[in-house]
C-alpha cells in the first residue's frame, strides 16, 4: 500500500513538473479563443423584468448568475481543453421615460430605460489555477419598451449595453526549467438585442436574439519577452429564451441559449420597486 501511495505522488509531482509555459503564437491563440466565451458571458442573462413596469419612475435591482461551457486552445500543449467560465453580476435599471400611447391597448410607447451592471467571474474552471487576480466587469446599458395593456400583443425591448472588463491576468509557470509567463488583458464589448414578452397563466415567456461586437487586447511576458496582442474584432449572433415567475415583488428568471456551437445559461432574481 505505501509503495503504491509513493507511485501516486511521483507520478503527480512528474506532472506538474511536466507543465510548460505557452510560446508567443499559443498563448495569443489561447487569448484568440478566450474573445467569444467572454462575450457571452459577460452578455448573458438578458432578464426583462422591468419591460413591463409602468409608471415613472421604476426601479428594478437583478442579482444573476451566467455561464457557459467551452473548449480552446490548451496553453500547457497541444490539442484543446474543456473549460467553463461562471460570472455573477449585480443591475440596476431606471425608468426614465413613460414615452407616449398610439393606441388604447397601449401603457407606454417608448418608454425609455437607463441601467448599470457590475459583474465578477469568480469560477474559471480548467482555467483557475492560472488565474493572479479576478477581473471587474462594468457596463452601462439603455433600453426602449414597448408595453402593451392587454390583447395579443406581446411587450417588446430593444436594448443597447456597453461593457467593459478590467486587468484579467494569467500567470504559467515551468517548475522545472524555474521559467514564467503572464499575461493581462481588457476586453470591451457591444451588444444590442431585441426581447419579446408575454404572460401565459402565472408564468411570463420571453426570447430574444441579439448581435454582440468584441475586442481583446492583452500584454504578455515570456520569460524576459514582452509583447501585446489584439484580437480581431469579431460579430457575434446570438438567441435565447426563458421563463420569468413573479413573486411579490420578485421575478425569478432562467435563460438558456445559443451562439453557434456554444451553448449558455443564466438565473437571477429581480426585485421590483
């Protein structure tokens, strides 16, 4: 038994002494491919709570959580890994336009929104044991509702958020050759979508699809080299659905979605005032 417990922390140790630091060309395809994870991320949990409040001013605070899984490029060597990267988010919108009626069914035309989220990623999965420090991330966003009163017509948002993420960093570290590399990077986004609303029993249905623009810039050390990379900026699409349950004062919400082979999720409470 104690042979094959000395077997073991050999064969750990000889792994983690195995661990390489990433060249120039993989760390910037490693950072390549962390562009559209963290879009989505950063993007998701489209809860539309306060699309149908009526009434200036409202105020609604969300807490939530969204997530998505992934594989990219394994900066340790060849091939891929598979990762999955969690982000809690705190928002707050204000009404700050009632807008204007058409019609009779209509409560507000053009009701206008103003909003603030400040986010962390605090699960990095696969990725954690890189991680030097937590980034932040801050948004602002607007967004322009249609709310009905009543018929068919579901309740309708356009929306338009900004976001930026703050001096992530990296750290990997060769215990054998005593060698590290880092890297720090920002990462800014835009993203605009369009959300429809309805009411079935106790339950509110909503999906949306919504278009996303982002960037990554990065400086890097390898060794004793610097250098810096940018990612192109990329266009990404994306659709969702999710069901909302009122409480009181307080919606629950699930959302799922998917941009291409990338599949993501969100949860959150919103409290209404």
């Amino acid at each position: 038994m104690k042979k094959i417990y000395i077997f073991f922390v050999l064969l750990f140790v000889s792994t983690s002494l195995s661990a390489t630091i990433p060249s120039e060309q993989v760390l910037q395809e490693f950072l390549s491919d962390l562009n559209k994870p963290l879009a989505l991320t950063i993007n998701g949990g489209n809860f539309t709570s306060s699309s149908y409040l009526p009434g200036i001013p409202h105020f609604l605070v969300e807490s939530g959580i969204s997530g998505i899984q992934f594989n990219m490029r394994n900066p340790e060597g060849e091939g891929k890994i598979k990762t999955a990267i969690s982000m809690f988010n705190i928002k707050a919108n204000f009404g700050i336009f009632r807008g204007f009626s058409l019609m009779p069914n209509w409560k507000g035309f053009l009701g206008l929104e103003a909003g603030i989220k400040g986010s962390e990623f605090p699960l990095l999965g696969n990725l954690l044991k890189y991680k030097k420090k937590y980034p932040f991330i801050f948004s602002l966003s607007t967004k322009c509702n249609f709310i009905k009163s009543y018929h068919f017509i579901p309740n309708i948002s356009f929306s338009f958020e900004y976001s930026q993420l703050f001096d992530e960093e990296f750290q990997f570290i060769d215990e054998s050759k005593h060698e590290t590399a880092s890297c720090s990077f920002n990462h800014h986004s835009l993203y605009y979508h369009i959300d429809m609303r309805e009411k079935f029993a106790l339950v509110d249905f909503y999906a949306g699809i919504g278009w996303i623009s982002s960037a990554l810039q990065s400086d890097y050390t390898i060794v004793e080299n610097t250098g810096s990379f940018t990612s192109e900026n990329i266009s990404i699409n994306k659709f969702y659905f999710g069901i909302t349950i009122p409480v009181e004062l307080i919606d629950v919400s699930l959302e799922f979605g998917r941009s291409g082979s990338y599949g993501f999720y969100g949860a959150a409470f919103g409290f209404k005032m």
